[in-house]
C-alpha cells in the first residue's frame, strides 16, 4: 500500500504569540494577507469544517473543505483534507 504523501507549510514569525494567533483565528480576513489560501471560512475548532481557497501559481484555485484534527490556542492548528478516489 502507498503511503499517504504530508504536505506541511510552516512560517516563522517575530511577534508575540497572541498576535499571531489572534491573526490566523480571523479567517476572513485571510485573503489580505495569506496569497496561498485567498479565502477562508469556517470556524476553528476541533472536529470543525473549514472552507479554504487553494491559490498555487500557475494552477486554478481550489476549493478544499478540511477538517480541524488539532486544535491548541496560541500554539497549533492542524487540519486534513480526504481526498476523493
């Protein structure tokens, strides 16, 4: 059986860590400041469904509906996205 490929993307930022987190909980406010996912609904949580707008270069932008796996305030957020066979 093939292995399940992990994409991960990770920034650092200098501030501090409730401003970040007070930040990336905005998620409407994505699109003025994350050109990856242009838009985002939902609500954090875990066990949530978000709403995402996948925008790479040079590919049309995708809708992705993942849902929350991990969820620590001012810490972590993790989410997966089942893929269709």
């Amino acid at each position: 059986m093939a292995a399940t490929p992990k994409i991960e993307h990770r920034v650092g930022v200098q501030a501090p860590v409730e401003v970040v987190w007070e930040v990336i909980a905005d998620l409407e406010a994505w699109a003025h400041w994350n050109p990856i996912y242009t838009q985002a609904s939902g609500r954090i949580g875990y066990g949530e469904q978000l709403r995402l707008t996948l925008s790479l270069p040079g590919h049309q932008p995708r809708e992705l509906t993942p849902t929350v796996i991990e969820w620590i305030p001012n810490e972590q957020l993790h989410w997966v996205e089942k893929h269709k066979a």
